[in-house]
C-alpha cells in the first residue's frame, strides 16, 4: 500500500476581513505533496501563496477544506494538536525570526533542541555543521545584529534542517541570497528530501532554482494549477 501523502488538501478556501471587507484569498486548492519529494510554488504577490504556507504547517486555523499533514487532519484540530504537529515541521520565512541576544550557533542549536536523547554536546556539534554546510562557520558566534540580511536567512535555513523535519515549508528562502550561495542552499534542502525523505513545498519567484523542483505549481488569483516546467540553460 503506498504511503500517505505528507500533504494532502482537499478544497481548501480562505478568507480574511468580515462583512463587506471580507476577501477570500484561497478558492478550492487541491494539492498533493509526496514524501521526499520536492515542490516549488510560484505566482504573483498577494495571491495567497504564503497563506497556504501558514495553512499547511498548522499556524492558522482551517476554515473550509480538507488539511491533512503528515497524516493528521488540520480542520477542527485543537491548538495543542497544532503545536505538537509543528515539532515536525521545518519552516523558513523571509522574516528570519533569530532571537537577537542568542548566536548564530545558539539559534541553530534551538532547532536541535526539538530532537529527543541528544546530549548538549552533539547539539552544538550539530549545529555547527549546519551552519558549515549553509557556509556560516566562520561565523558561529555573532549576533544576528553583526550579520548581513542574507547570512540571517542562512542561519534561519540551518535552524530548521537541524530539527530533522519530516516537512519543510520555505517562503522565498533565496530571496535574500547571491545567485551562488542560493543555489548551494536549495540544493541542501533537495539532498534533505532525497536522504531523509522530507517533503519540501517552497515559494519562490527565483527563477534560477526552478530545476531543482520534481514538480512546479502556480497560484494565481486563489486557485492553483499545475505549472509547465520552463526551459533553463544548462549551468556550466
């Protein structure tokens, strides 16, 4: 029997606003996410992309649909069940998010702390080798205060690899990063996928990464389709 999708929705619709204010930015999307199998997301600005991000890694309450996520269904789900949900749940926002009075190190190692039996010593070490691998090791022990915007969004991609997530939702995580190191990131979280058969759905208007993807979807208008993949020049 195959396995269950790590995503899987069903006619979901949203909304934001009341009364005449009311706006529905999600109509019907259907969509379905493989383990180990990467995704890419791409349409206009404020066409509901990142809703359905915030959607699927079980930060705002389903409203009308079918949500189901590594095999639990999201629409009536409690708050705890939510939060418990997210402990499997690798998510990068353009937002970064790092607690400034921690370093780089230390907010990675918050990502690890989610993992069970690991003693401190093989979380630092493993956060270490996450922010080598994201080309932060010369760097362990800044604030986020002494780093560019772009080495910010590294640190926060190695925090969420470093929880082991069995989902990985990322919210134009190139946007901030030169052409190399961009695609030396999104060929980290393909390898994450492949090694550890994580699911990755990304939105990205990056057109450079787009090669990378086993599938392409579009959202325009609050509904999605599936996208026709572009022709892109081999890289030499």
């Amino acid at each position: 029997m195959a396995a269950p999708a790590a995503i899987e929705l069903k006619n979901l619709s949203h909304w934001y606003g009341v009364g005449s204010m009311r706006r529905q930015v999600l109509q019907g999307v259907n969509l379905q996410v493989a383990a180990g199998e990467v995704v890419l997301l791409t349409g206009p600005s404020g066409c509901g992309k990142t809703t359905l991000l915030t959607l699927v890694g079980a930060l705002r309450q389903v409203q009308q649909g079918s949500v189901q996520v590594l095999g639990q269904q999201l629409a009536d789900a409690s708050r705890g069940e939510r939060q418990r949900l997210r402990r499997s749940i690798g998510m990068i926002f353009q937002g970064h998010n790092l607690l400034r009075c921690l370093t780089a190190e230390q907010n990675v190692q918050m990502g690890s702390d989610l993992l069970p039996g690991m003693s401190y010593r093989a979380r630092r070490d493993q956060a270490r080798e996450w922010l080598r691998s994201v080309g932060l090791g010369d760097e362990l022990h800044k604030l986020p205060h002494d780093l560019s915007g772009g080495q910010k969004q590294r640190v926060a991609i190695a925090r969420a690899l470093a929880a082991h997530p069995r989902l990985l939702l990322a919210d134009e995580p190139t946007a901030a990063l030169d052409s190399q190191t961009g695609r030396e990131v999104v060929e980290l979280l393909r390898r994450l996928a492949r090694e550890q058969g994580c699911a990755v759905l990304m939105v990205t208007h990056d057109p450079r990464i787009l090669d990378i993807a086993d599938r392409l979807v579009r959202m325009e208008d609050g509904h999605l389709m599936e996208a026709e993949r572009p022709t892109i020049a081999a890289t030499p």
